[in-house]
C-alpha cells in the first residue's frame, strides 16, 4: 500500500503538533498535585479512597484536551483533512495509554519485565551509581530513568496516534 503525500503530510503535521501539545499538557497544564498523586496506590482495599487514579484521570483530561485544541489549531490553520473516527481513535489510545503509564507501578512494571530497572532507577536513590548533591542527596532533578522510559513510551503511543488520525 502506498500512502498518498497528503496522508504522509497530514502525519507528521499531526505528530509534531500531539509532540507539541504532550509536552505543554505533561508539564504545563498538568498541577503539581496530579503529578504528586497520580501514582498512589490503595494500600487498603476497604478504603474508599481513590486519590491516586483521580488525579491520574484529571491530568490525562487536561493532557488531552490541550491536544485537542491544539490538533484543532493545526488543523484550521494547515487545513488538514482530519476525520472525526481518526482524531478520537488516536487521542482514545493516546489517553489509554498515558494513563496507564502514568500510574507509575505499571511503567515500573514494563521496566522489569524488559530487563529495564536499572535504567528505571538512574537518578534515585535506588541506583548504584547514582547522582548525589552537595549534601550527598540524590539529585532526581539531574533527570531520572524512569522519567526517560515514560517520556519514549509516550511518544511512542503520539506516533502511533498520529498513524491512527491521519489514515482513518
């Protein structure tokens, strides 16, 4: 099969605007709190606390309406051919897939199962050879591994999004 260049321009305005869009919506638009609270777990299952996928759910919804309206942007301004199916396909696996990640014990998870933990823990206390401050702390704000695997796992699932959006 081969894709017209519409399809192929079409693809990669819309990955680079879901890029664009990601990195204003993870670090950006998303608050302190969610980012703080998206990866608790419920210790206690009698409890009814579900703070931890609320505020996973809350930051996926702010995540995915920048995208939405900055796709909504490209897309008047570049005049893409966009399709209601293609742009819910690819935000419905984008969002999926970001809030999975994002519960953190799944990413980590990944990361063992892929032989990944080492990297996983670069940059924490839980890595051997890991950064230290002045103080002899661990310096996370150098960047972390698991930082790093969920940033390429989300830009994975922007890719394939993209794909998604701009061939239905």
């Amino acid at each position: 099969m081969v894709s017209s260049t519409a399809t192929i321009a079409t693809f990669a305005a819309v990955f680079v605007t879901l890029w664009v869009a990601h990195s204003v919506g993870d670090h950006w638009v998303q608050t302190s709190v969610q980012s703080a609270d998206k990866g608790q777990h419920d210790r206690n299952p009698s409890q009814s606390s579900h703070v931890g996928r609320l505020a996973c759910t809350r930051h996926v919804i702010g995540l995915t309406l920048t995208k939405v309206l900055l796709l909504a942007l490209a897309a008047v301004v570049l005049e893409l051919p966009l399709t209601i199916a293609g742009v819910t396909a690819g935000l419905a696996l984008d969002a999926a897939s970001h809030w999975w990640a994002d519960r953190r014990s799944s990413l980590a998870w990944l990361a063992k199962v892929t032989g990944k933990t080492e990297f996983y823990n670069l940059g924490t206390g839980a890595h051997p050879f890991h950064p230290v401050t002045a103080e002899g702390k661990p310096a996370g704000h150098l960047g972390t591994g698991a930082y790093a695997l969920d940033q390429s796992f989300h830009v994975f699932f922007l890719f394939l999004a993209a794909l998604l959006i701009a061939a239905l």
